[in-house]
C-alpha cells in the first residue's frame, strides 16, 4: 500500500502535542482526509505478518491517553517502522482528555507506515459513543462540528480486525453467535457505517461482544443485542477458519492481558 504525504509527520506532530500546540485546521483536515482515503482501500479483515520483523505489537483501548501513548506504549515498544509493527485495536477515543491527539498520532503512523500499522475499529468508535462518552465534547473544544463529523467518516472507513501470519484473529470485540461465520463472511460485510445494533448482526458482535467462562451464547451485561460468547464457540470458530487463537479487547484486565478458552 503506498505512503500518502502528510503535511505534518508524526514525530512532528507528536512534538507539537507534546508542547500543548494544536496543529492548523486545515493540517487536520488534510490528515483525517488521507487517513480515510487509505483506510477505505483494506479490506474488512487485513491480513498482517511477522515475518522480517523484530516485533509485533498489538494494543488495547487508548481511550484519549495521549501521554500514555508516547510514554507507555512507544516508550516500551519503539515507535513504527518496517520492523515494528503494530496493531492498535479500537477504542482510541472517549473518556480520556486526549482522543483527538491520540486519535491523529494513530492516523500519522498509519500514513507514515501503511504496510506497518494496523487501526481496526472499537465500539466507541460510533456516534452514539463519541456523544455519551466525550470525544464529540472535546472535537467542539478544540476544532468544530466539521472536523467531528469527518473524524466520524474514518471511523466508519475502519477495518473491523487483522488476521495475522494466517493464524490468529485480531479483533475489538469478539466473535458471533452464528457458529458457522467464517473470515471470508466477515470480509463481505458493509462496514461503511454507523455499527448496526440489530440481533445477530455480525459487525455489531465484532465490536461488542466478550468472552465468558461458560459455554454457548448468552446475552451481554452491557445490554441491548450483545453477547457473551464460550469456549465452545471460539473452538469451533478457530477450527472452521484454521486459526490457533483470537486476540481482542474491549474489557479492563488486573494484569493488562488475560487467556481465556484453554488458551
């Protein structure tokens, strides 16, 4: 996939969120723009690889902590580059102070690195999350109704997950109640959208759902249509798609990472 050109690279756009400067309008603009350009050429499922790098890094909910960003995950980790991959795994946005500066550092690693960086699509990333949680709030802040609304349309151009050297899923939420979806159905689905929120609908449960210790489907303690999901159904889905695990997010964890379904 190609680079786009930036108006502002990351690691100057990051030295300007560092020292509490906004970037121009029109810069943002250009970004959110690019950004979405590029987004809308992958597919519903991206296919990464390890292969000829160092590392792989794969990373939670953000949620608008910008300094834990720069402090925590780069520091850690090392910023992008052909050797270093990452994928950041939804959830960039809402309840921090931070989603615009964390949310456009994403987008200027993504055009930097296109072939390294990976930004797959959390269930905040909604209107109807962005209204309740903050982010609408702090765009209306720092920029206006316009730049919300286009940042809106990258969400919308977001993959919903990354199969990764062939074997393992990488994805929000979680995995359907149909037990018979496989990777290539998740690759038709329309993901141009707000997140439907009807009964069994595949998106929506890619962005929603959890595990849980026990087996078949049951509805979610978050309410509306989402499920939890059991041992059973991630065994099955692993089987049928000839993966060895599934990786996602969308829950708090004490240890920052938890195994779940026999591994």
């Amino acid at each position: 996939m190609p680079k786009r050109a930036l108006p502002l690279d990351p690691v100057t756009l990051t030295a300007q969120f560092l020292r509490g400067k906004l970037p121009p309008r029109a810069d943002v603009i250009q970004i959110l723009q690019s950004a979405r350009s590029l987004l809308r050429l992958e597919p519903n499922i991206c296919t990464a690889s390890t292969l000829n790098r160092q590392a792989f890094n794969i990373v939670g909910d953000l949620h608008g902590q910008f300094y834990d960003l720069q402090g925590g995950v780069f520091q850690k980790c090392g910023t992008p580059s052909t050797s270093n991959g990452f994928c950041f795994n939804g959830d960039f946005v809402d309840r921090g102070s931070w989603g615009v500066e964390t949310f456009l550092t994403l987008l200027a690693w993504k055009l930097e690195h296109p072939n390294d960086v990976y930004l797959t699509r959390g269930n905040h990333e909604s209107r109807a999350m962005t209204m309740r949680y903050g982010f609408q709030a702090e765009c209306l802040y720092k920029y206006d109704i316009e730049m919300y609304e286009i940042c809106l349309e990258v969400f919308s151009s977001l993959p919903l997950g990354v199969l990764l050297d062939q074997h393992t899923l990488i994805v929000h939420g979680g995995l359907c109640s149909d037990n018979n979806v496989t990777i290539a159905d998740l690759n038709q689905l329309h993901r141009f959208q707000e997140p439907p929120r009807g009964k069994g609908d595949r998106m929506m449960e890619t962005l929603w759902s959890d595990p849980y210790d026990g087996r078949g489907v049951l509805p979610n303690r978050r309410g509306g249509n989402t499920i939890v999901f059991g041992s059973d159904v991630t065994e099955k889905f692993c089987i049928r798609n000839g993966l060895a695990r599934v990786i996602r997010s969308h829950e708090v964890v004490d240890a920052g990472v938890a195994t779940m379904h026999q591994g």
